[in-house]
C-alpha cells in the first residue's frame, strides 16, 4: 500500500511539473511581441517551405532560373495610360524576358486605389503569381481615411520602383509662368485659382502644406482617372493649374512651377523645391511612389518563387542594363532606381506615418 501511494505521489508530481511547463511556454509565446517587419529575401529562403513546396523542389534539387509557374498578373489601381499604368507595362515587358514569363496587367481603377488594392489583397492567387503596382500614399490613405479592407502589412514592398515627385503645372500660355508669379497671384484672389488633383494622395498633401503655410486657397477639382484626366482638364482650359507628377509631365506641353522633391530635380534644375519656397525642410517626400509589392504571406509559403522574382527584378534594375536605358528613353530616369530590401521597409512605414500626420490633408475635397 506504501507503495501504491509512493508511486501514486511520484505520478502525481511529474504530471504538475509537465503542466507548469507547459503553462510557462504557452505564456511566453502569448507575451512575445509580434513581428511587425518582413525579412530580408535571403534570409526568407533558408526558413522552411510549405509541404506543397518542399515536395515540388527538394533541396538537393536545382532551383530553376527560369519562371515555371504560369503567367504572372500585376493589378494596377489605375486606368490604363497612366503613370503607374506605364510603369508596369515597361517593367513586365523587360522583367518577363529575364524571367522567362508571360506578364498581365489588370487595371482596377476606382476610390483613389482602394478598388485595385482590395482586390489584390483579397481575390488574387497568394502564390507569386500576382503583383500589385502599389502606389503610396495612396495604398496607406484607403486604410486610414477610407476604412479599406485591407491590413497595411498584408502587402510587402519588392521595390519603390519610382519615387516620383509631385508638382504644379500650367499651360505655356498662362500670364504666371513661375511660381513666384503664381504666388503672389494665389494669395491676392483668394478662391479664384482652381487645380486638378486627386483626392487621397500626394497631391492633396501638397496643396494642404502650401495652404498651412502660405496662405493659399485654391479650388480643388478632384479626378479620379490618374494623371491623364489631370493634364487633360489644364490643357484643356477646365483648371488654372494641375497637380500631377514630374515624370508624367515633362513631355507634356506644360510649364513647371513647383517641385515636391527634397533636392531640385536634375530634368528641371530652375524650378524651387516646396521646402524653398515654405522654408521648411522638415517636409517629407510628396509623390507618386510606386512600387512592386506582393502578398506578404508568399514570401515565406513560396520562398523559391519569391527568389526568382526578387533576384530579377534587381538585375534589370541596374544601371546600363535594356531596362534602365528604356526608362531613360522614357523620360524616367531621373525618379527610377532599385533600393535595398532594409530601404524599401523604411520607406513603407515612413509612408504610413505621414499618411498619419497629414491625414486632415488627405480626406481634404
């Protein structure tokens, strides 16, 4: 009977102490902080794949250096021939010749993005074969001033493709052909001036700084249609001035005003930056900031996928290669380059934080 009870106690004790253990590694893992960045895509590749992935290529496998998964879709929030339309067209037709892939672009215009964003997210195959052509502010504004149904972190970045500044135009037949001139023309009619934008974004930012901070006040009229309808409402005698983008206008029979930039820009070095003429170089970048984005969730479920993808792109993007001279000879080189992974994570989430502090701006009509 000792025995019964000794041996009664010993299981009794052991089962305690497994159940303490366990409680303790329930309520580490609970208390750990999420992750809130993405790795790095070397370091995505040496974690395990998926059961479906690792049985299509086991490691002592080759890794194919050509694309073998079907064609690949880029979603693009806007209309066709617009500037993040144009992006994606050049770079699927240079990225799918290095990667040996049919590209499709699916433009989904609508709700300053939210409509091409959604979808991406929420109807598109989670396995590398579809991309988005992000564009911030944008993508960050759906979320904080239209309650899109999207997390912020479901799309990571590849690549800010371009950084395009955002700018003012007017026609060449405008009696304010600098933007001294305008100035001083805004701030003595107020409400007179009117300008084409697009709510939601970089554009609005701008106009909210220069209003905050000089004085102005203009007519917003708002087009949804991307740079194309912008321009069309100026040169067409709609509007007095357009807010738009460098590289989208400088083939345009416009005059440059204003630039966005943090520098001046090398294609318009005689035209002032917004932190000249605000004085305040504390400003953040306003611009079309396009970028390749995919599913976050893809870059670990398919990591060799993912590698071909990221490895390409980065070739392409190099100066002097078929790609580089095409964006040259369209006119983008000056807001066009490949970044780094750890880059392009900072340049997302520093998006979101203006997106937060000029978000009054943003949902500004």
């Amino acid at each position: 009977m000792k025995k019964s009870k000794k041996l009664l106690a010993l299981v009794f004790c052991a089962a305690m102490a497994l159940s303490l253990f366990a409680g303790c590694g329930s309520s580490n893992q609970a208390s750990a902080p999420a992750a809130t960045a993405t790795e790095a895509p070397a370091q995505q590749a040496s974690g395990s794949a998926n059961t479906e992935t690792a049985q299509e290529t086991p490691t002592d496998a080759p890794k194919p250096t050509t694309w073998e998964w079907g064609d690949i879709t880029i979603v693009v929030p806007f209309k066709a021939g617009g500037g993040a339309d144009t992006v994606a067209r050049l770079l699927a037709e240079y990225w799918g010749k290095e990667l040996g892939a049919n590209f499709v672009i699916d433009n989904r215009k609508g709700a300053n993005t939210e409509i091409g964003n959604t979808y991406y997210v929420k109807e598109t195959p989670k396995d590398c074969t579809a991309l988005l052509m992000g564009v911030e502010i944008y993508y960050a504004s759906c979320i904080q001033a239209q309650n899109a149904d999207y997390d912020f972190d479901d799309v990571t970045v590849m690549n800010f493709i371009e950084l395009d500044p955002c700018n003012i135009v007017v026609r060449p037949d405008s009696p304010y052909q600098t933007f001294d001139e305008l100035n001083k023309a805004v701030l003595a009619n107020p409400g007179k001036f009117s300008i084409s934008a697009t709510a939601g974004g970089d554009q609005m930012m701008m106009i909210g700084v220069l209003a905050e901070q000089l004085g102005w006040d203009v007519k917003v009229i708002n087009y949804d249609g991307g740079a194309t309808e912008r321009l069309a409402a100026l040169l067409g005698g709609h509007v007095d001035m357009c807010a738009t983008t460098l590289s989208g206008s400088l083939d345009q029979e416009v005059t440059q005003i204003l630039v966005t930039a943090p520098e001046r820009n090398p294609k318009v070095p005689d035209v002032p930056t917004i932190r000249e003429v605000t004085g305040d170089d504390s400003l953040p970048f306003m611009g079309s900031s396009r970028f390749i984005g995919i599913h976050a969730s893809a870059i670990e479920e398919y990591p060799e996928r993912f590698e071909l993808l990221y490895s390409t792109l980065e070739k392409i993007m190099q100066p002097g290669t078929d790609y580089m001279k095409a964006v040259a000879a369209a006119n983008r080189d000056s807001v066009t380059a490949w970044r780094d992974w750890d880059t392009n994570q900072k340049l997302q989430a520093d998006f979101w934080e203006s997106c937060t502090k000029y978000l009054n701006y943003l949902t500004s009509e």
